[in-house]
C-alpha cells in the first residue's frame, strides 16, 4: 500500500546473514486505512504512521487532506 499524503510506499532491500548470504526482502511502509475528521468531514485515506501524527503539527499535511474528496454521511 501507499500512504495517500506522503506517497511512501516500500523498498526492496537484502536481508544479510551472519555468513553473509544475501536474500532479496522487502521493507513496507507502515500504512493503514484510517477515517479522518476535519472541519465536520469524514475523510477515509490510507495514511503512514508518520503522517498520522503530523497531521495536527503541519499545515502540509492538512492542504494534502484537504484536496481530498468527502466520503458521504450516511444516516
């Protein structure tokens, strides 16, 4: 998955062994599928960790919340 704000996703890497074998691996981005409120909208992103708790501290993150769409109120 990839973080809708940030754009971070995974990377490929080597797991290296104490004889110094190398196996291919794969390090993934700690996203999850979140709803979000703000400013009386509910907003369902799948966000990183890191974006989850700078979403209060920067203004960036909260254009880049705001530029997405609402998810309707049901009810």
């Amino acid at each position: 998955m990839r973080c809708e704000l940030c754009l971070k996703s995974g990377m490929s890497g080597n797991n290296v062994s104490h004889s110094n074998r190398h196996t291919k691996t794969r390090f993934k981005a700690n996203v999850h599928k979140q709803t979000l409120i703000q400013d009386g909208n509910q907003y369902k992103v799948k966000i990183c960790s890191r974006c989850l708790r700078s979403l209060h501290k920067s203004p960036k993150f909260r254009k880049a919340l705001a530029s997405l769409k609402p998810v309707a109120a049901s009810g």
